[in-house]
C-alpha cells in the first residue's frame, strides 16, 4: 500500500480534538479506505514524532501530521493540509490557508489550542 498522502497525529482525550477529527474521518472515509489519509491516536504511539523533537505533551497542545513526502506539519497547517483533502472543505483551505489569512489563521489556532490545553489539563484529562 502506498505511503499516505498525510498521516493526521491527534489526541484522543481531548473530547473537542477527538470530535472533531471524527467528523473529518466520516467526511473522508473514501480517502481513509484508500489508503491516502490516515489518522493515529498519539497516546498508543507518544514517541511517534520524536524524531522531529515533537513530544506528547506537543501533540496534546497542537495537530500534528506527516505528509507523504515525510515533511512535518503542525497545527493550522494540519488543519489547512485535511480541508484541502476533504469533500466539499477546499474552499476552506483555499480561504484560510493562502498567503495573506494565513498568519492570522495560525495565530487563531494556537491561541484557540492553548486554550483547549489548558481547560483538558484543568479537566485531568492527562
């Protein structure tokens, strides 16, 4: 089986990030079956992308994902990278995701993340 176009990094104990890649995954079931999409719960693989220096504890705060050519992508970019792969979503890509929205888009993302981390850990969430 080819290598997938992107491997989607997340976590699971989080109920908003694991929400919300089960819409993305019932969106993109076709890709998922053909092999060009995969998602993987990090708490089974913590060490997963330590060769990139990303820890658990990054995986937990931000998305983190590989894309085919082995390349890492964190964050907004995950978000942009799984939009422009699903159905009906490219427009989300294309509107957020080009050169001008694209910085506001990541610091939106970090600061919604933070807040998310920091609610799950208030929560016990790990």
């Amino acid at each position: 089986m080819p290598k997938p176009l992107l491997t989607v990094w997340y976590n699971t104990r989080c109920p908003v990030c694991d929400a919300g890649i089960s819409h993305q995954k019932r969106r993109l079931v076709e890709a998922i079956k053909a092999g060009r999409v995969e998602f993987r719960d990090i708490n089974f693989e913590p060490q997963a992308l330590s060769v990139f220096g990303a820890a658990l504890e990054d995986i937990r705060r931000r998305l983190h994902a590989t894309d085919a050519e082995g390349r890492l992508l964190v964050g907004a970019d995950v978000a942009i990278a799984v939009w422009r792969l699903t159905p009906g979503e490219g427009w989300l890509a294309t509107l957020l995701g080009n050169a001008i929205a694209l910085p506001l888009t990541r610091f939106a993302y970090d600061r919604f993340a933070d807040l998310l981390y920091a609610w799950n850990r208030r929560k016990g969430r790990w």
